[in-house]
C-alpha cells in the first residue's frame, strides 16, 4: 500500500542550527503539506504546496521556514535558525486532490528536538 | 474562523461499553469531514470522509455521522485494542485542514 515516508524519524539539534526534514508523498499525489504537533498538542498547519509553489501558508510559517520539491519525489521543509520553540513532530502530508475526495495521508512523523 | 472542538478530552470505556465521541465546526464552506485515529508517536491514520450533512461511514467497530455543525464517531463494542487518540479534521474553502485537539480513548479490558 503506498505511504508517505519520512526521514529522519528523530533529530537532535543545537538552537540556531539549521536543520531539513525530508519526505516522499504518494507518487500520484500533488498537494503537499507540512504539519507540526506540540507534545500534548493539537496538529497545527504550517503550509501546502501544489505545482512547485506554495499555496498556503500559516502564521508558524515565518521567515525561518521553507519548503521545496527538489526532485520529482521529495518535498523537504527546512528550518533556517531553530529555536527551543520548534521542539515538535513534524508531519509531511499528501492528497491526491482537493475539494472532495481529498483524503490527508500522513506519514509517521519526524520528531525534532532543539537544545 | 475556521474552528473545530472535540469533546470529551478524554474518554476510558470498559471493553464492550459502547459511546459516542463528538466533533463540532465552524467552517468556511465545508469541502470535507475526517476522522483519523493516532496512536502514541505515530502519524494521523485516516479512518473517514464525510462530505454532507446525513452522510454515514462504518468500518468495523466504528460508524461516523454529520450534520450541519457537527459530526459524531460512535464506537461500538469496543476493543483494548481501539484505544488511541481520535482526530477530527475539517477542510473548508483553502488548501488546508483543520484539526481539532482530539479524543484520547482508553479502553479497559
């Protein structure tokens, strides 16, 4: 059964590092998104991505994060200069289409955590 | 805004004991309904859609209904196994989904 994938499952990182979370949606999929949970916390939005561009955004979403399609199958999300603050599980999710039958599959997350 | 609430937070239910859990909205335009269910560590499990008000879904154990401001996932008969966390979703007018902070279910043998 086809699934988004994720890596790293879990990175360590000093505060004002940067650091690229990867993920490989569904290979007939073409909105993507990035999502982030707080410890205890409800899933958040950050962005979605459709054609090489994005197409919406949150206010998490500052100047320190950015996303990409580098190829035909990653869609990467980096953040430039962590904070303590962005410690959470990052979810990288797909669709295959919006306005009805756009069912959100998730991958299983990667979790960072800053020092 | 786009909102969703889910009640109750928590919810532990002796096996076989039959309950319902609750997810109430406001949207811009309801494009979709989704219930997903999380377990400890893991990413969102997609369980349903629901596009209109009537609409039902069931599998398994588990049977999703909607209305015009709300939606219910009523378990029945459940297993140790059905416990986790259930996340309500909601996709209006734009490209992106709202969640509610979930329902965390423990089912007790």
């Amino acid at each position: 059964e086809p699934e988004v994938t994720q890596t790293p499952s879990h990175q360590v990182t000093q505060m004002g590092q940067e650091v690229i979370l990867r993920c490989v949606p569904i290979s007939n999929h073409l909105y993507f998104y990035w999502y982030r949970q707080i410890l205890g916390q409800k899933v958040e939005f950050l962005v979605s991505f459709y054609n090489n561009e994005i197409s919406e955004k949150s206010e998490i979403f500052d100047d320190q994060f950015s996303v990409e399609r580098p190829d035909g199958s990653n869609f990467t999300l980096k953040i430039r200069s962590t904070k303590l603050e962005d410690s959470a599980m990052y979810f990288c999710a797909s669709t295959e289409k919006t306005g009805g039958g756009g069912e959100l599959f998730f991958g299983e997350g990667s979790r960072l955590t800053v020092l | 805004e786009d909102q969703v609430t889910q009640s109750p937070e928590a919810l532990r239910l002796q096996e076989g004991e039959s309950s319902s859990l609750n997810c109430s909205y406001t949207v811009s335009g309801l494009r979709g309904l989704f219930w997903y269910r999380q377990d400890p560590g893991k990413g969102p499990e997609f369980l349903f859609t629901l596009y209109s008000a009537g609409e039902e879904k069931e599998k398994e154990r588990l049977k999703a209904t909607l209305t015009k401001k709300e939606s219910f996932l009523h378990i029945t008969a459940p297993k140790p196994e059905d416990s986790a966390t259930y996340l309500c979703a909601v996709q209006g007018n734009f490209n992106k989904f709202y969640f509610g902070s979930g329902t965390k279910l423990n089912v007790k043998p």
